[in-house]
C-alpha cells in the first residue's frame, strides 16, 4: 500500500498548462490529506487496541490511581 506522499507523487501533473489540471491537482492534494489522516487515525487506534489487549492489568492499575487521585482532588476538602 503506497503512502499518501507517494500516492500524490503518481498522480499529480507535473506541469499543468490547463484549468483541468489545477483542477486535478488540487483534488489531488484534498485526497492526499484524506489519506493521510486516515492512516494517523488508524495508527492510533491499532495502537489503542494493541496496548489494550497486552496491558489491560497495567491500565486498569492506572485507571484506579488516577480515579482515586481525582476523587481526592476533587471531592475533599483540604
């Protein structure tokens, strides 16, 4: 699977002479910034899964600091 740079790289006209191809290119770029944000979305929720299943004891050791860190911040008086 080509990266989004590389996907622009194939398909971008080089040198454009007609309104047609600014047209295309700028499509082009649209495209190319869907793509690429597509693929950040998606890393971070491989990584998300990924650190779920293979630290869901580690997360969940976090999540009750936290959890009882906020309460202790936020509900008692000092």
């Amino acid at each position: 699977m080509k990266t989004a740079v590389e996907w622009l790289e194939d398909n971008l006209i080089s040198e454009p002479w007609a309104e047609e191809h600014f047209k295309h290119n700028s499509e082009c770029w649209d495209k190319a910034k869907e793509m690429e944000k597509n693929n950040t979305d998606n890393k971070v929720i491989h990584f998300a899964e990924w650190l779920t299943k293979k630290h869901t004891s580690t997360l969940i050791t976090l999540y009750e600091h936290f959890e009882e860190e906020y309460y202790n911040e936020t509900f008692k008086s000092e």
